[in-house]
C-alpha cells in the first residue's frame, strides 16, 4: 500500500475529507453499509452526542484511484439509502470539475453525511432525540449554509410525504375554526320578554356534545336524543359522557333543568295493546327519564302514541299511557323528571292531537307534577288549531287554558307547516315560509306564557351544496333564533315585519302551493267515496 497522500496544512482537512467522499461516491463493489456509515461519521463536522471531536480521514492514493474506476454499482446503493439522485449528482460535478470550490462540496457532503446518519441512528434508536441535540449546539457559518442548501434538495416528494401529517393537522385545526359559533347567544336578560329559543342538536359521539353544538347556533335552550331514536337496545350512560354533560352546561351557562328537553324515541308507543311490545317501550321510557336523572335534566319529551288498528277505542289508548305514566312515575321515584306530552298533527290512529286527549292524559295522572305538556306549533295547526292572526292565536290559547290548563304548558316546538290547516299532515317548515306565516310568530314569542319555557326549533336545515349532495346546514338554525328573537317587541304593522313577512312567504311560495294541491286532490278523493 502506498503513503498517504501529502497536502499542505490548510489543505489536509478539505482534501482528505473530499477524498474520502468521493472513494465513497464511486464506491467498491464489496464495501458494505456499515462501513458506509462508518466513513459518513469519519467526517461528520458537526459533533453528534457527545463523541468528541470529529476525526480526518486519509485515504491512500492507490485505493482512491481503484474506487474512483469502479463501476458505481455502490453508487446507486448509497444514493437509495443516504443522498437524493439530485445531490449526489450535484456533488459528483463539482469534485470533479470545480476544484476551486471543493470546500463548498465537502460542507454540503459532510452535513448531508451527518443528516443520514442522524436519519439512520433516530430509527435504531427512537427514545433518543438526537437531532434536537445537534440543533441546540453552535455549528459554523459553512455549516450553516450547506444544511439550508440540502433542506432546499430534501424538499422533494420524500420531504412532502413525511409533512403529510403536518398537513393533516393543519386542516385538522381548520375543522376546528369552522366549529366557531354561527351566532352569538343573545344575553336573555337584554330581551323585552324571557324567551329562551334553540333547536334540536345532534347528540352524536355522546350527550355532551349537545351542548357545544347549542351554543354553535346561538341558542339558549336545545333538544336532544338522550340515545339512538331508532332501535331499542342502547349502551348505558357512560361515567364520563354524564360528567363531561354537566361540565359543559356549566361552563356555558346553561339551565339543564330547565331549558334542556330531550325528546322521546320514536319508537315508544305507550299506548300499544299488546303487552310484550308495551313492555318494551315501557323499558325504553324508563331508562330516559333515569339518564335525565343522571344529567341534571328536568323535562322528558315524547310522542303519546298511536292506538293499533283494530285494538279499541281512542280513549282505551289515552287509559294505556296515562296508566304507564304512572308506573314509570312511580318506578322513578323520588325522581322530579316531568314527562311532558307533545300534541300531535292526527295522523292515522295516532292520538293526542286535540287538547282533550291531553287532558284526559292528565286527569288520570296521580303525581301531576311530573306531568306537562309541549305545544308543536306545526302539528297544532295540522290539527286544525289556527294561529295565523292574534285573535285567532289567542282563541287557541283560551281554549287551551279551559281545557288542559295553561299551568301543563312547560315547551315549545317551533315550527311552520308545509301542509295546510286541518291538514292531519305533520311536515315542518322554516320559520314564515309556511302557511303558518311570520305573524304566527310574533304572537308567540310576544306572549307571557311562554316567557322562561324552552322554545326549541324542529325546522329542516337539509340543503343542496354545489356537488348536488345534501347536507345539514346548521346556518339556518343560527338566523332562524336569530329572527325569532328579532320579534320580540317588534311593531308587527312596522315596515320592517312586513317586509320580512313578504320575503319569507315568497321563500316558500312554491312549496306552499305543491302541498295546497295535494291535500285538495285527497280531499275531491275521499268526498267521492263519501258519495
């Protein structure tokens, strides 16, 4: 073997550093990956854990000569697993063809060397923090400026993929931005009359999340399913989910016992005949009211039911709720949960839809304290109450009073109607683009009796977006508590109510008309089988 190649002093580090790379770039046909790394650390500038002090290498001129003949078989090895194509070319052409700037193509190598082998000693060892190690030590200028020029190589795909996560946080947190509140809450105490307006909220991924999604759209009062409406066997009420409930309504100041009015399943129908299935709603009603309970909730919506064709009459289905009301009261005690009955559109068997059904419901009720009753505007209209002028709105709440009494009104489900008056149809519209219309309203939220109750939104919110699919947009909700709360006090012969007024019925002319003609073609129908 020959000497060492002789340089002078201020060359020997440069050349026998550039000569070690470039042996290494040619590589040997048996040179192997350890002795790779080996050589990559022989000239690692930037001192690495503690080591100590870089070492030179000098590679004897015959062994140089060999590697630097060899076909690059090694090339393409070491270039896979430790460089870019682009920086080992790079570096390749200006060892060999700029010679005046060799010290320039050492640093970037030796950096590159020390980033690899960085790369490599973090996967064998991910409990070390190696590189933050190495950033947190001063480096030289020429150092400095060789790792911005490979950042500036390694920005590439194999840099893009590893920042996909990057990526996918940030729109993680651009998920989180668009959860910002749609509206602000109105601070109710500013407001001429009580009225705590909201909507019902999706429950999903738990009951805690009802809240943040009330306060989303602004409101101050809000309905929520407790569990699946749609099938009877739920998981019971988690620990934390019942924890995290109550935390939530405190931290944004929310009554739960008061404005919070969960709504029943559908599948409930207390007043079913056969005993089997009875038993199984029955079971259903009951593990509600114990999960209201738990969450601090004092008000338990439901539907009443359908009395079974061929089963009996109207009244022996309002005996079978009132009666399993009292077994659930009783089964519940000492509880304080008010089961309150909503009133229904009339559709098919179903009772509850004229106000003696109601109140033969409660006649029957032994603890009338736990019993009450919710007024859905849309299915009182259905049912044939008007409430589209003030006189008429106030008739309906005279008869109410003389015949359920107004003391049971304890909510409201707000919400126009698609389907004309006596309709029997129970089909939600948006707030004044119904046959209800905008004074309907104003009547309501600009009465006394209904001042401190929760007055919650059932209208749709289904929308078309640009790709033709639906989705729920929630923006509706957030201007329609808006727009309810804008009534209040408002001068309903003002310019201002009118114009809103004639907006909204224009909104829904067009579905307004559609139902009209549907229920004069069923109504020419069953006049001919009368006949």
């Amino acid at each position: 073997m020959s000497l060492p190649l002789r340089q002078s002093p201020r060359k020997t580090k440069a050349s026998s550093t550039a000569a070690a790379w470039k042996s290494l770039m040619a590589g040997g046909k048996k040179q192997s990956t350890s002795s790779t790394a080996e050589a990559a650390e022989a000239v690692d500038t930037t001192p690495a854990r503690g080591r100590g002090r870089p070492r030179s290498v000098a590679t004897p001129v015959a062994e140089t000569k060999t590697r630097t003949t060899a076909k690059p078989t090694r090339t393409t090895k070491i270039k896979e697993e430790e460089t870019s194509p682009k920086k080992a070319l790079s570096s390749a052409e200006v060892l060999d063809t700029a010679a005046s700037k060799i010290k320039t193509a050492v640093g970037k190598l030796t950096s590159k060397a020390g980033t690899a082998s960085l790369k490599r000693k973090a996967k064998e060892e991910p409990e070390e923090d190696d590189e933050e190690e190495v950033e947190a030590k001063p480096e030289t200028k020429a150092a400095a400026k060789a790792k911005a020029e490979i950042k500036a190589e390694e920005d590439k795909p194999e840099t893009k993929a590893a920042a996909a996560p990057a990526k996918k946080t940030k729109a993680a947190k651009k998920a989180k931005t668009d959860d910002e509140p749609l509206a602000a809450r109105t601070n109710v105490s500013k407001l001429k009359k009580a009225m705590y307006i909201g909507a019902h909220v999706s429950s999903a991924g738990g009951v805690q999340n009802s809240v943040p999604n009330a306060v989303h759209i602004g409101g101050n009062a809000f309905a929520l399913f407790l569990k699946s409406q749609r099938k009877w066997q739920n998981p019971a009420l988690a620990d934390e989910a019942r924890d995290a409930f109550h935390a939530a309504c405190a931290e944004h100041g929310f009554d739960a016992a008061r404005h919070c009015l969960p709504h029943g399943s559908y599948l409930v129908n207390l007043a079913q005949p056969e005993k089997a299935k009875l038993d199984q709603a029955y079971t259903n009603f009951v593990d509600d009211l114990r999960r209201c309970d738990a969450l601090g909730i004092r008000l338990y919506n439901f539907h009443p039911g359908a009395a079974v064709a061929g089963s009996g009459t109207r009244e022996s289905a309002l005996d079978r709720i009132a009666a399993a009301l009292n077994r659930a009261h009783a089964d519940t005690a000492p509880s304080r949960v008010v089961t309150v009955i909503e009133n229904m559109a009339g559709q098919g068997t179903t009772v509850g839809n004229r106000f003696e059904d109601l109140a033969a419901i409660i006649a029957q009720i032994d603890d009338k304290s736990r019993v009450g009753v919710c007024i859905d505007t849309c299915h009182a209209f259905a049912a044939g109450y008007d409430l589209r002028t003030p006189a008429a709105f106030d008739k309906v709440m005279a008869d109410f009073d003389r015949i359920v009494g107004r003391q049971y009104m304890r909510a409201v489900h707000l919400n126009d109607s698609k389907a004309p008056l006596a309709s029997h149809r129970d089909l939600h519209a948006n707030i004044g683009t119904g046959f209800l219309g905008l004074r309907a309203f104003h009547s309501l939220v600009n009465n006394d009796a209904f001042a401190d109750l929760p007055i919650v939104l059932e209208t749709p919110i289904d929308r078309k977006g640009p790709d033709g699919k639906d989705f729920e947009d929630r923006q509706v909700w957030a201007d329609e508590i808006k727009l309810l709360e804008s009534l209040i006090g408002m001068d309903p012969e003002s310019d201002e109510f009118k114009d809103k007024e004639k907006a909204l019925q224009a909104e829904g002319a067009r579905e307004r008309r559609r139902l009209q003609e549907q229920v004069d073609k069923k109504s020419a129908k069953d006049a001919k089988k009368k006949k």
